[in-house]
C-alpha cells in the first residue's frame, strides 16, 4: 500500500500576489551597508578628553612642554606600536 501525500491546495490569486511581492522586495531591497572605517593618516592626531590622576599628569609636565607629547609616547610603548 503506498503512502500518497495529501492534496495540494490549489494556488490562488492572492497566494501569487503574495510571492511575487515577496520576491520583488528581496530584489529591490538595498542590502544594509556599513560605514567603511576611514583609513588611519599617519602623524594625524584626535583632540580628545581623557581623564589621569593628578599625580601622573604632574610627572609628565614636570618637565616642561611637550608633556602631551610624552604622554603620547607612553601609551603608544605600552600599546605596542
């Protein structure tokens, strides 16, 4: 005895609009892109606000001008680069 599957119900006018609207927007869509990271520049510095204790701020400008400089130096020794 073989097994048939049951009926198919029969496609309508609607069950066609739907798949066909359905592929239309899948066509049409623009797929999301993300925002490309800008490229480094080298040598180019960013303005930014960062909070040290008061006492390594006065290491660093101890010294006199510059200290933003050697501070800089640190972090790029400690970062590795």
């Amino acid at each position: 005895m073989a097994i048939t599957p049951p009926p198919r119900r029969p496609r309508t006018l609607s069950d066609a609009k739907t798949e066909a609207e359905a592929l239309f927007k899948k066509t049409t869509t623009k797929p999301i892109e993300t925002p490309a990271k800008p490229a480094a520049v080298p040598g180019v510095r960013e303005l930014v606000s960062l909070r040290i204790d008061q006492d390594v701020l006065a290491f660093f400008q101890d010294d006199g001008p510059g200290w933003q400089d050697r501070i800089n130096d640190a972090l790029r020794k400690v970062a590795g680069k």
